[in-house]
C-alpha cells in the first residue's frame, strides 16, 4: 500500500508545489522579521557601548579637571560630575533596551507549521 503522499504526488503534483511554495514564503517571511529584529537589537547595543565609552572619556577628564584645578576657583563643580552622567544614562538605557526586546523566538511559525503537518502525516499513516 502507497503512503497518502506519493498518491498525492503523483495524482495531484501541484499541491505538493503550492505547498512547498508556501513554504518557502513562510520561510522568507521569517528570515526577514528575525533579520530586522537582529539589526534593531544590535543598533541598540552598539549605541549603548558608545554611550558608556563617551561617559568613561568625558569622566576621565571630569577626573583630570578635578584633580588639576583648585576647589575655589570652580564656579560650578557639579557640571564635573553631570556631564558625564548624561551619556552613562542614556548608554544604560539603550543597554536596557536591546536586553528587554520580548521578541518570539527565530522560526517559531515554521517549526508551528512543520509540527501540524508532521501531526497531520502521523495521522493519515496510523491504522
């Protein structure tokens, strides 16, 4: 006795084409939103490491200035300590923003669609 499937793909070929033409769009829909999810997670990641780096220079030389100059003279000592803050915030939050991107795991919809066909063939098979 023939399995169902090579009945179907010899009777009716074309199914088997559309099928598998589905498929593969499946398959491109997927690379392409798991593509743009790496792009956006990476992005994130790069600007938050330059966030932190331009923090760690511009603390360097809040440091220098700190260390160089006389306490009288600072007309105002707390831009030495807030100018630096302000891109380690922003560099933490983009951080915090390419670690908390909830997105669903790469191929989940094909392995979805891959599971109910193989239900589907396991039930066609079985006595």
């Amino acid at each position: 006795m023939l399995h169902p499937v090579f009945r179907l793909a010899a009777s009716q070929p074309q199914l088997l084409a559309e099928h598998a033409a589905g498929y593969v769009g499946l398959l491109a829909e997927e690379l392409a939103e798991s593509g743009a999810h790496f792009k956006r997670r990476i992005t994130w990641q790069i600007v938050g490491l330059l966030g932190l780096m331009v923090a760690a220079i511009l603390g360097g030389v809040a440091l220098l200035l700190w260390a160089s100059l006389p306490a009288v003279s600072m007309q105002q000592p707390w831009l030495l300590w807030f100018v630096p803050l302000v891109p380690a915030v922003l560099g933490a939050l983009a951080l915090w923003a390419s670690s908390s991107d909830n997105a669903q795991p790469a191929f989940a919809t094909l392995r979805e669609q891959l599971d109910q066909d193989a239900a589907m063939l396991r039930r066609t098979t079985s006595p």
